[in-house]
C-alpha cells in the first residue's frame, strides 16, 4: 500500500513540475512582461520556483516510500 | 431558457458563456447542499461515543470526516489541473487538446464539488462544536515554541530568532493534532482554501450582478494566487502524512492505529470526535 502511495504521489509531482517550469518560464516571456509588468513576473517566479521546491520535497519523500516503504513514515 | 438548452450545443451567445450562467444559477443550490451534507453529517456524529478502539487505535477523524475529505480531494483533482491550464494556457498563448469551454465545464464540475465540500465542512464543524484543529490565541507563544521544535532544526532555529522563541523550553502536548498541523498546516490550508472559494464565488457572481472591471480583475488574480498557495500546500501536506504513515490510515479510515499513539506527529487523543 505504501509502494503504490508513493507512485501515486511520484505521478502528483510530474505535472507539479510542469506548472512548476512554465510558471517560471513565463516570468521571463516578453508577452508577460510587456502585459502584465515586473510584478506579474516576479509572482511567476517566486511562485514556480516554490511549486518547485515542495514538489522536490514530496517526490523525495514519494521515492523513499518506493525503495524502502516499510521505513519510511512512522 | 433551460439548463438542458444551455448545456448542449444550441447556447445563446457561446458555450462559455452558457456554463457560467448555469454555474451561477445552480450556485445556491450547490451552497444549500453542502450546509445539508454539513447538517446531516453533524446530526449522524454519535456524541460521546468511545474514542478508543478494542486494538487501541484512536479515534481521529469521524465518518463525516473521512468523507467530507475525500469529496474535497475529488473536488480539487478535477478543479486544480483544469484551472491551472486556464491561467497556464492563456499565459503561453496554447490551446490544449481540448476545446476551452470544456476546460471551463470541467473546471466548474470540480469548484460544485469544493464548494459542496467546504460549506459542508464549515457547517459540520459548527454543528458539533468541534475546534480540534485550532489553537487558542492566548496560548499563541507555547504553540510556535512547539512548531520550531517540530520543523528540522536549521528552520526551527531560524524561526525561534525570527519570533524570539526559547527552544530549550518544553512545548507540552499540542492535543489532538501536531503543531506542525495547527499552527501552519491548517491555518495555511485554511486560508488558501478561503481565498479560492471567495474569490471563485466573486468570479462567478459577475454573471449575475455587474462587478466593476478593477475589482474582477484584483479577484482573478487573487483567484490565481490562491491556486499558486494550494498547489504548494497540497504538495506539502502529501510529504508530510506521507512521512506519518499511520496519518493516512486516520484519514481513510478515522483511526488512528495503536502503535503511533504516543508520538509527537500523531498525538494519543481523538481528533474531531
């Protein structure tokens, strides 16, 4: 159960990351920044780049549950 | 007008269009079902009923609970990706493989069912009484004290200076749930969950009573930022019951197994019960 808890956590963060990198791409877009100003992009960013990190987080602790699901989690 | 008329192909402007005003019209109702859940689900609450089991696990979550939980992760499987790719698409200038009204339709399938959710939630939680996840304000430094402890010790350090918090001083016991869940996870989850359903109703009202353009246009983009908040805390509340095992057995099935009762991130007592 947890094996497939983990993989199904793991399958959560994929498209995590891919809002996670078009968020932060469009902070660097010309269209965004000429529409929507410098505030528009630094949100992009943080906000990508958060999504990122805690997306990292999970998939770390998705992936221990995978190699090892009896030890990881109390 | 019909609903059936305006949900199928003959749609009096456009097929956008058509579902915002059924969303719109439908939102009572969609309101007055969740507090009925809500209702319902606090009248079927067994007060004062055992909260520990024959095997010693503890009880942590009512039915309501675990159930009310679940439609909320429906809810937002269905709303989060489909709103996502709204704000998404329209920023990277893409189609997608779907026509848009459908992105929309689905969109709004998902934020009935968070709706439903949350209102139900809310009224439950009125019903019984039940503050579990809350910590009283007057006891404000204890809890934080116990959140530093609780974080790894490079954030909980920083944190103490930041708050000028005494690390070496004992927490206590934070009751029913964590620190970690009473001073950040719920009232983050709270809050993100808050400003979506306000700023998604505010949206949706706009096709019902004429909203100044700025005001549209400062919820939208709150509506965006609240997704940005609950794309991360969801990522984070997965880490962390992930990492508590015995915490996603409690929320599928209400208890809380016997062998974690003592720890500090699955406290002995009860839940909402």
């Amino acid at each position: 159960m947890r094996r497939i808890a983990g993989l199904l956590a793991l399958v959560w963060c994929l498209p995590n990351l891919v809002v996670a990198f078009w968020m932060v791409q469009g902070a660097f877009v010309a269209k965004t920044a000429q529409h929507e100003g410098i505030v528009a992009q630094a949100s992009l960013l943080l906000g990508g780049l958060l999504i990122a990190l805690f997306t990292v987080l999970l998939a770390r602790q998705a992936l221990r549950m995978l190699a090892a699901p009896e030890a990881s989690g109390a | 007008m019909t609903i059936a008329g305006q949900s199928g192909t003959i749609q009096p402007w456009s097929n956008e269009l058509g579902d915002d005003f059924i969303f719109v019209r439908a939102l009572p109702a969609v309101l007055a079902l969740g507090v009925l859940y809500g209702l319902i689900g606090g009248w079927l609450s067994p007060a004062g009923a055992s909260a520990r089991r024959a095997d010693g696990a503890v009880r942590r979550f009512s039915t309501t609970t675990v159930l009310l939980h679940a439609l909320l992760i429906v809810g937002f499987l269905i709303a989060l990706p489909t709103g996502a790719w709204q704000y998404l698409g329209g920023i990277l200038d893409v189609q997608g493989p779907l026509p848009t009204y459908l992105y929309y339709r689905i969109h709004y399938i998902g934020a009935g069912i968070v709706l439903v959710s949350v209102f139900a939630f809310v009224t439950y939680w009125w019903m019984t009484g039940d503050r579990s996840l809350l910590f009283p304000l007057d006891d404000c430094a204890r809890y934080l004290r116990g959140f530093a402890q609780e974080l790894p010790s490079m954030l909980g350090t920083r944190l103490a200076q930041l708050l000028r918090l005494d690390l070496k001083q004992p927490a206590g016991s934070p009751g029913a749930f964590s620190f970690y869940e009473k001073v950040w996870s719920f009232p983050t989850f709270g809050f993100g969950i808050g400003l979506i359903t306000i700023t998604g109703i505010v949206k949706l009202l706009r096709y019902a009573i004429p909203i100044p353009g700025p005001i549209v246009w400062a919820d939208s983009t709150l509506h965006v930022a609240a997704m940005v908040i609950l794309i991360i805390r969801i990522a984070d509340h997965l880490r962390y019951t992930l990492a508590h095992w015995p915490l996603v057995v409690a929320i599928a099935t209400g208890w809380l197994p016997n062998r974690v009762g003592q720890t500090r991130a699955a406290p002995a007592t009860g839940g909402d019960e």
